[in-house]
C-alpha cells in the first residue's frame, strides 16, 4: 500500500515504511505528507501539503506547498493548515495568494533602478515606435534620470516622479513640456509592468491638467510687417547664416523645423526643381509611405548656393550641417533644430516684435497665404503644409495640385521679396 491515514505527527514522519508515499491526515482534511526518494543512507525528503478545491467537485483543485518536515514545527504547520482552510472557506484562492507573494518578493528582490528601466524601454519600444528617439534620450537626460535614476523600481513612488521630476519642470515656466514627459513616463512604467518588472503603474492616473496644465494650441501668426522686421533685423543681431536661412526656409515653404534642419543635398533636384522629404523625415506614423514635395523657389536657389559656398569645404551630405556638434565630427550632423528657437528666444527683444517660435513661421506663411493679396485655395494651402485632407476627402481625392503649389509660392516669394 502507497497511501494511508494517520495523523501526521513527528513520530510518525520519523518512522514511515519505504513503501509509504503518502501519508493523509486524518484529523484536518486535505492535509498530507509526500515521502520522496531515499538518496543513499540519508532518509527520504518529506513535504507537506494541503489540498483543497474551489467551486465545487468541478471547481479548481489545488496542492499548496507548506514546506517540509524538519525544517518547521508539526505544531505550527497545523496551526498554519486550519487558517488557511478558514480563508479557502471564505473563498479565496490562497495558492494564488501565494503566488502572487512570491512574485512581489521576486520583483523587489531583482528591481532595476529607473535608468536600467529605461535602456530597455529606449531600445524596445522607443526605437521601434517613434521616429524621434534622440527627443526621448534628451528629455530624460536632462530632467528625468538626474533626479530618479537611481531609485529602484521596487521604491519608486508617485510623489517621487511629481515633485522631483515633473513640477521642476513645470515650475521653470515649461509646462508642455512637463505634460510630454508625464506622457512618456506613463508609457515607460505601463511597459515595466508589461515586463513584470513592476506590479503597477504609480503615474496611472496622474492627469496633465494638474501637471502642466491645459494645453491651449498656439495661434501665433506673425503679421506681414512683423515678418519684414524679424528678417530685417536678424543679420544685423549676430545670428549665424544657417539659423537665419533655415528659419526663412521655415516662412518660404512652411515646412515644419525639423524637416527644413535635417535637409539633405540629395533630396533636392534642381531639374525637376522640386525638394523631396523622404517619408523616414516627415511626421506620421513610423512606418508610413507618404513623402512631401515641396516646389523649389527662385530665393531657395540663392540660399542653398551660398550654404553650398559656405560650408563645401566640410564634405557634409546636409544643407544645414552642424560646425559646433560636441559628441560628432564636424559636418556629420545636421544643426539641432532647438539651435533655432535658441537664437529666437536670445534675441526676441531685439526683434521688436511678440515672442514668437520657429513653428509659428509655418503657421504665418500658412495663414499669409490666405490674404486677399494671394487668396490661396485652402486645400492647397493644406497640401503646401503637407496635412491629410480630412474625411472623404482624404479617401478620393489624391490629387497633388503640384502645379497649383507652384504658383501659390510664387506669388509667396514675390511677396517675401519685399523684405
């Protein structure tokens, strides 16, 4: 016979037959012991068990390991049986109970820091799902591993990321920018919790109203005399030829900064006289098809010429190239896009006009080209942008208008010209 009834007590465990495996107790119900394997001389190893059912005879049965003999009193191990046969009555799993422990033991024993947290949530989601990483790397550079880095997962807290990282920012006078990290950081621990490197995410709920505030859209268009005066002004400021010509490249074509600062030679045919941004370089979804041609004028002509004159002697594939990049060699990189905003904002005083940032000069050429000098089609005017048309028309109508495009920046450029 394998399986008897006795109760389990010390003097019987000392003494079970070598044909015994499983002894039942018989005084708490589902308690057992299960006798292993002699190894040599040593006597075999004893565990103990409870098993129990939940729902029913069709319900889910369960062995619960509650350790084994010698290492624990009998007495004890009892006392540990009839509560936990008290809590299985009251309808709890208590094997998954102990899973769960177990798990959260394992989690706060092995917890990465923030930064290590972050390596991995920068190359597996980052990198795979958005076009801008170095965006990411630089906003947690700069506020958010510098303040949490180096605190574990495991102790990481929701008053730790308010008031160490995001109010910081908010209290600088950044306030979008406070709500694009709360943003990333939510993404950043839902993708810990996905790896089970976190039972939750601590920002789950945390609103942007309360951290940065409500966003409003800018609607900064710059009047047509404001946009004389900038441009009029900016030479005789000290502002370096590249800032000043990517930022008219910005009013004259009403591409976006980043497209206009990561222009490379190869995408501009001058037979054709049009400049392609390659789909990896416009804003959409990383993954998608759709380029962005853009008519070359008779001023970008001039302005790449001499950009060309300029900076030949540094070999670079950009128009822009960077001459002060501090981690590359000269030339290799493209001049940071924030480069323009920088010497917008050094200089706004002198300008002599409202602040204003490098984007609004796409809005205000997009709205220029709506006075009634120019009267420009808006579905023109939402293709110069290149923006997807909305509704149906996105659907049917795939026509470019390039040649409408063409006309509606000359009569921009003639304008500009007045400047």
């Amino acid at each position: 016979m394998s399986t008897i009834k006795m109760l389990l007590s010390d003097s019987t465990l000392n003494n079970v037959p070598a044909q015994i495996k499983r002894i039942n107790d018989t005084k708490l119900s589902g308690f057992h012991a299960r006798i292993g394997k002699a190894s040599g001389n040593s006597k075999p190893r004893i565990a103990l068990y409870l098993n129990y059912r939940l729902g029913g005879a069709k319900g889910k049965q369960r062995n619960y390991l509650l350790g084994y003999f010698g290492e624990r009193d009998l007495k004890e191990v009892r006392k540990e049986v009839e509560s936990l046969k008290g809590r299985i009555a009251a309808g709890e799993d208590v094997y998954e109970t102990k899973q769960q422990s177990i798990k959260q033991q394992f989690i706060e024993d092995h917890s990465p820091t923030v930064e290590l947290l972050f390596t991995e949530f920068l190359e597996r989601y980052i990198k795979v799902n958005r076009k801008d990483p170095l965006e990411v790397e630089r906003m947690f550079e700069k506020d958010v591993l510098p303040a949490i880095g180096g605190v574990k997962l495991k102790d990481i807290t929701r008053r730790d990321i308010l008031s160490k990282v995001l109010d910081p920012i908010t209290d600088r006078g950044a306030g979008t920018q406070a709500n694009k990290t709360l943003s990333i950081l939510k993404q950043m621990f839902d993708f810990a919790v996905e790896r089970d490197l976190m039972q939750g995410n601590p920002i789950s709920t945390a609103k942007k109203k309360n951290v940065g505030g409500i966003e409003k859209p800018r609607t900064r268009a710059l009047e047509f005399e404001e946009l004389i005066q900038v441009f009029e002004r900016l030479p005789k400021l000290g502002v370096s030829t590249q800032v000043i010509y990517a930022l008219k490249f910005i009013a004259l074509t009403g591409c976006r900064p980043i497209e206009v600062t990561g222009a490379q030679w190869q995408e501009f045919d001058f037979d054709r006289m049009i400049w392609t941004i390659p789909a990896e370089r416009v804003k959409q979804n990383k993954g998608g098809e759709r380029i962005h041609k853009v008519p070359i004028t008779q001023n970008m002509i001039i302005m790449l010429d001499e950009l060309r004159a300029s900076f030949s002697y540094l070999g670079s594939k950009y128009v822009f190239p960077s001459t002060t990049c501090t981690t590359c060699a000269v030339g290799e990189q493209p001049i940071d896009r924030h480069s323009l905003s920088r010497a917008v904002n050094r200089k706004q005083k002198e300008l002599g006009v409202p602040k204003f940032v490098p984007h609004d000069l796409r809005r205000t050429m997009a709205t220029r080209l709506g006075d009634d000098d120019i009267g420009a089609d808006p579905i023109v005017v939402e293709k110069i942008l290149n923006h997807q048309l909305q509704g149906m028309q996105k659907v049917y109508n795939l026509q470019e208008y390039m040649e409408k495009r063409v006309r509606v920046l000359a009569a921009w450029e003639r304008k500009f010209n007045k400047i």
